[in-house]
C-alpha cells in the first residue's frame, strides 16, 4: 500500500503524476526460470491472470490515494489482525458497488482497500 501511495507522488516528464492500478487475488500458481540466454523468473496460471484483471478493472491511485483491488475470496482470506492493521493505518476495505465483468470469468464481487478521508 505505502509503495503505491509513494508511486503515485511521483510526477512525470510531462509535470502530471504518475497513475497505478493494484489488483490481487489468491490461489495456487506454477513458476519457473523462462528461457536460457536471458533467464527469468516468471509465475503464472489463473490465479495470475485474475489478479491481472484486478488491476485492469482497478481504479486509479492517483496523487497518493490508494486503492487496491481485491477478489472476494481475498477478501475473506484476510486475517483478523490484518483488518485492524488497515484499519489502524487509516484503510477502509469494502465491498466494491456492484459487481464487475470480469474477462473470462463473468460477473464478480470485488472488494477495495482505499485510504479513508482524513
């Protein structure tokens, strides 16, 4: 979260700072060192491509407010003592409003860590 919110203070050539989006979602996946003349570590598998998704239909972090992007299921996988973290460091993770299509996978409920309003 603090690497996102840190990105995204940093402006560009152009004088607009920069945008990121965060996506995650949990589950099993395969990795492996891709190719011999310029080795590689690389992980992939569905697991991969849903976060990846994720982070497509994320919204934007902008001026370092932050906003991750989550699968249901890693939502609920998240501890107790992870809740208070956020909540301690001023985090909101709530039920995104309505559900997403979801490429490949269909409509989703998705769930988004952002900062809450100071």
């Amino acid at each position: 979260l603090e690497m996102a919110r840190k990105a995204c203070q940093v402006r560009r050539p152009d004088g607009k700072f920069t945008s990121v989006k965060v996506g995650l979602n949990s589950g099993p996946v395969c990795a492996g060192v891709i190719s011999t003349s310029a080795p590689r570590f690389s992980i992939f598998g569905d697991t991969v491509n849903v976060a990846s998704r994720m982070a497509s239909n994320a919204e934007l972090c902008e001026q370092g407010s932050v906003k991750v992007q989550m699968t249901e299921a890693t939502a609920a996988s998240m501890s107790e003592k992870m809740r208070e973290f956020l909540e301690y460091c001023s985090y909101d993770l709530r039920p995104r409003d309505g559900q997403i299509d979801v490429k490949g996978k269909g409509m989703m409920q998705t769930y988004v860590i952002s900062q809450k309003a100071r």
